[in-house]
C-alpha cells in the first residue's frame, strides 16, 4: 500500500468514524473511549516491533487520567489537561524505562505489570487523596474558554481523539520507518548487532517506551475528561491486558491496527454486555484465540488479505 | 610499521578451560594476520575480547596507544575497532539492503525519528556496499532466506560500513561453498584493500591462509604456539603436525 493510498484510507476511516457517531449519537462516547485506548495502543505496536509486550502499559493512560482530574481542580481547560498530562506521564515513562528497558521479553512484561499494580494500590490506598475505588470526579471542563456541556462537549472530545490519533499514527507509522524505528525491530532479532553497531540498544527502546507514555498519555487525559470519572481500575492488571488485546485483535503490522482493534472492541463490549451480559468474557477469549490462531494480523491483516484478494480476481 | 593493536598477558579461564593463557601480540598497521588453530583454541575467544565482549581476567590491550580494557563493545566500535561473526549476526526480518542501510546509518548515528532509513543517502551508500561484496542479487531477501556464504559476507559488510581501522573477522569462509571460495576471498580482500583496513581473520583454509596473510599467528590451548610469515610457519613441523597435518600437501604451495 502505497502512503496516498494510507492517508487517504485513514481520513476515510476518520469521517466514517464521525458519521457513525452522528447517526447514532450515543456512540459518540463509545468511539471516544475506543480513540483513547487506541492512543495507548500505538505503543503497546512500538513495543512489539522490540519484540516486548508490557503487560503494566495501562499504568500510563491510569497516570495521565489522575493528572488531569487533579489538574482540572486548579484549571479546567481541555487544552491544558491533554498536554500536562501527556508530559507527566512521559516523564514517569523515562524514569521508569531507564529501569526496565535493561530487561526483556518476560522480565520486562512482569516488572511493567508490577509497577502499574503499585500504582493502583496507591490509588486505592491514599483514600484521603484519591477517594480510593469511589474515584475522583471531574469539574465541568471549558475548551478554549469555551465551557463543554451536553453535545458540544461530545462532538469537541471526539474530534479531539480523531486528530490525536491521526497525528499519532502518522507519527508511529514515520518512527518505525527512520533508523530508530528499524533499530527497534532489531533489538528483537539481534541486539547484539546493535551493539557492535555502536547502538546503543536500551536507548533505542528507551526512546520507544517514552513515546509510549506520550501516546497513553494523552489517551488517558481525554478518557478523563470523556467518562469525567478517574478510578483506580484504569491502573488495574486487566486494563493493561485489554491494551494488549486490543494490539493483537487489531494487528501488530500497521498502524491502522490499534484504532481498528480499539473501535471493534468497545463496539463489541458494547452490544455483547447489552445481549448476553455474562457471556463477555467468553466471547473476549473466544475471539483472541481465533485471531491468535486463524488470523496472526489482527483484523487488518484480514481486511488487508481480502483487499488484495479483491484485486486478483 | 607500527603496532596498530596490541595485546599483552590476556589471560581469561572458564572455571579450569584456559580460553587464553597468556596471549601476547601485535597487530600491525595495516597488515593481514590470520589465527589458526584447532577448535577450542581459544581464537573467538582473543576475538571477544578484543572487541570487550569478554573482558580477561588479566592483561592489557592496546589499539592505537590507548588501553580499551573494560570498554563496552560500543566504544571499542566507536574507536574503529569492527567485528565479523563465526555465526553471522545479521536482523533477521530484515532485508539484507536494510541490514546494510542500518549499518550505514549506525556511523552518523542513529538519533533520527523523522527522516526514513531508506533515505536517498544512506540507500546509495548501502546499496553500493553491497555492491563491493557482490551482494547485489540478493540485496532484497530477507537476511535468514541467505544461503551461509552470503551472510558471512552480509555480515562482513555491516562491519565495514562502520568504517573501521581494524577488522576482526571470525571464520569469514566457513560456510562458503567450496567453488566460490577463493572469488569470496579475493572479493573481500580487495574490498578490505580498498578501504586501507587492517585485519585479523581466524581461518581453517590453509590455501586461504598461505594466499591472503601476511602473517600467521596459530593458537593452541589459549597461547600462541607460532607466529611469522605464512611460509614459515606453514612449513613449520609441529604446525604441521598439530594443526594442518590432514591437510592436502598442494595447499602449501599455492600461489602466493
Ligand atoms: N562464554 C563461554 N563460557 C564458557 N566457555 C567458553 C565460553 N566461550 C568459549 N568457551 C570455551 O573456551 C574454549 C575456547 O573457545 P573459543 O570459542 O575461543 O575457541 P575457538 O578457537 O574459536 O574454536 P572454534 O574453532 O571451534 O571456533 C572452548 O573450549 C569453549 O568451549
Ligand atoms: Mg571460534
């Protein structure tokens, strides 16, 4: 696929998602969610080009959340919570990565997890702070001055996510290109090379790992502002998993794969809890054994492999 | 000529196996010396560390007057020492241009998010790496779909393009069918000419050996046993007997 044809695919894909939500208004926060996952997403796909999976990535989007319900107290403007939460949690992510990228593969997944659980306990447990598992309520938020009520604050948090993970994805899809970006997929076949390249490997997937923390920043700043409800769950160790989910359901090959896999899957927890509540667990495992199995690509690869299949015929 | 690498005393055990054993020796500036020796001999050991991979238990090394004992493998590389491998260490899912264009990169630094690897720049000069070491055909495969000949000269390559002053080449012809050899290694001796390189290069080929070194170090139980210019020490009798007896005597009489 040739890059026109790439932009032109994901700013179609943007006014299909802003249709659907203008056809059937109330999904307009379901695909909101989806958008902000998906911004925690992108790095999750950074990670496994490294051949890393965090299973503690949700430790982020949780961090970025809090930041920007304690910031919203003192200033309830949009466009101050997205960037001083989005800088916070990629600073957490540099002094935290300068510590786990010495670590690989299972060792690196189970010390992400670790953390991201230490941060919910203190979640949870500095109650005075925190209102423990009640969570923390938003004030109403202003954009650009602007007070966000009722629709308005609907339509602004969407269009919001839409350009975030446009720009995002554009920029993960030109990092994985540029030399870091191929160093990146290098630490996963042979670190060593690196090395006697005069590469600095844990720089290389420091600098991933800090990106990561932008991008699930900046997800978890507009999901607070979106749910205006924080609570330690969005730290908790299912949370990272759904991350890790949402990378494979979607596809770990391209960029269009965590959005895809972020909108399937709030679409389908969506209708799946409204039909058979208590079967959603099983229809989660179900399909990530059928992915994992029949369709390594994710759902991209699928629609990519029925594209092309189009064309030969 | 001057010493462009010297090693004195290096001595490292693995528990009782004396990998080295006291090695002592000069590289000189811009010469070919090639190690022989039977397996286990300790020759990618002197290779490990030099390059700081292993780090001796005793003794120092010296590359062009300053001592880079206890360096990392980075800064031995950034000081323009280069390595080769027995087992070639090539990025397996990539191509074997974009192996080359990450080793290209790797020497101006690798610090760019926004510019493409595969920039006008740096493609020209991989592709024309790869030219050098008649690469080119297969220059799109993926690095694992290589046949073992090409990624011993794939991974050659990646060490060049680093631009280094001394090249440590561990077996660059094992692995090389038997009718390409001597093409191979005049290929790479060239492309190592050219570039004004010194090198070291652990072989077993006897005629590769006595065609292409200008000196001969041959190991034995982490110490080195000989050293001098091939004909000597190819002729040498315990050499003979210990380390190239079963093999055919024309060898030692190719061309030199
Ligand atoms: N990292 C290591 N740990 C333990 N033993 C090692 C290590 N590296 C090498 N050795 C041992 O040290 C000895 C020398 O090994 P080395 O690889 O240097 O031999 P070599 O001369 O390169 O042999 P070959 O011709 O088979 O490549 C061998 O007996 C080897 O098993
Ligand atoms: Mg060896």
């Amino acid at each position: 696929m040739t890059r026109t044809q790439e932009l032109l695919l994901a700013l179609l894909g943007a006014v299909l998602l802003l249709a659907l939500a203008w056809a059937v208004p109330w999904l307009r926060f379901v695909l909101t969610v989806a958008l902000a996952k998906s911004l925690a997403v992108f790095g999750i796909l950074l990670l496994l080009r490294a051949g890393q999976v965090s299973f503690g990535h949700a430790l982020y989007l949780a961090l970025a959340a809090y930041t920007a319900a304690f910031t919203a107290m003192l200033i309830p403007e949009a466009l101050i919570l997205l960037p001083v939460a989005a800088i916070a949690s990629a600073l957490v992510g540099l002094v935290v990565g300068l510590f786990v990228v010495r670590y690989r593969e299972i060792f690196f997944g189970m010390l992400n997890l670790a953390l991201s659980m230490v941060f919910y306990s203190l979640l949870e447990k500095f109650y005075s702070i925190t209102h423990g598992t009640d969570g923390m309520r938003l004030p109403p938020l202003r954009f650009a001055g602007i007070p966000l009520e009722g629709e308005f604050q609907g339509w602004v948090l969407l269009i919001l996510a839409v350009v975030l993970a446009l720009g995002f994805g554009a920029l993960v899809r030109i990092y994985l290109a540029s030399p870091m970006g191929q160093a990146l997929a290098g630490i996963k076949t042979r670190e060593t090379r690196l090395e006697f390249l005069g590469v600095p490997a844990r720089r290389v997937l420091l600098a991933a790992y800090v990106l990561a923390a932008l991008m699930a920043g900046c997800g978890g700043a507009v999901l607070a502002m979106t749910t205006r409800l924080v609570t330690p769950a969005l730290a908790y160790w299912t949370a990272s998993g759904e991350l890790v989910f949402i990378a494979i359901l979607g596809g770990a090959g391209s960029v269009f794969g965590p959005v895809i896999g972020a909108v399937a899957f709030e679409l389908t927890r969506v209708y799946a809890a409204a039909l058979v509540a208590d079967a959603w667990q099983l229809i989660l495992g179900s399909v990530l054994l059928l992915v994992i199995l029949f369709a390594p690509g994710g759902l991209w690869g699928m629609g990519k492999a029925l594209l092309s299949r189009r064309k030969i015929a | 000529m001057s010493a462009l690498l010297s090693a004195r005393g290096l001595k490292l055990a693995f528990g009782g196996l004396k990998a080295a054993d006291g090695i002592d020796l000069d590289v000189m500036d811009g010469e070919f010396l090639a190690i022989i020796g039977p397996n286990g001999a300790g020759k990618t050991t002197f290779i490990n560390m030099t390059t700081g991979y292993l780090k001796p238990q005793a003794g120092s090394i010296e590359f062009d007057g300053k001592p880079i004992l206890g360096m990392s493998p980075r800064k031995i590389v950034a000081l323009g020492i280069g390595r080769s491998f027995q087992l070639p260490q090539l990025f397996t899912e990539h191509t074997v241009l974009e192996n080359a264009a990450l080793a290209v990169a790797a020497r101006s630094g690798i610090w760019s998010p926004f510019a493409p690897l595969m920039r006008p720049s740096i493609r020209q000069e991989a592709e024309a790496l790869l030219d050098r070491f008649g690469l080119s055909p297969v220059a799109d495969r993926r690095a694992d779909a290589l046949n073992e000949g090409a990624r011993k000269l794939a991974d050659i390559a990646m060490a060049v393009a680093l631009r280094p002053r001394l090249l440590l080449m561990d077996e660059p012809t094992s692995g090389v069918a038997a009718a390409d050899k001597m093409a191979v290694v005049e290929t790479l001796v060239r492309v190592l000419r050219e570039s004004r390189v010194t090198a070291v290069f652990v072989e077993h080929d006897m005629e590769v050996v006595a065609r292409f070194a200008d000196r001969v170090a041959v190991w034995g139980q982490g110490r080195i046993m000989a050293l001098g210019d091939p004909q000597t020490v190819l002729n040498d009798p315990q050499v003979r007997r210990d380390v190239i007896g079963e093999l055919p005597q024309e060898a030692l009489h190719a061309p030199t």
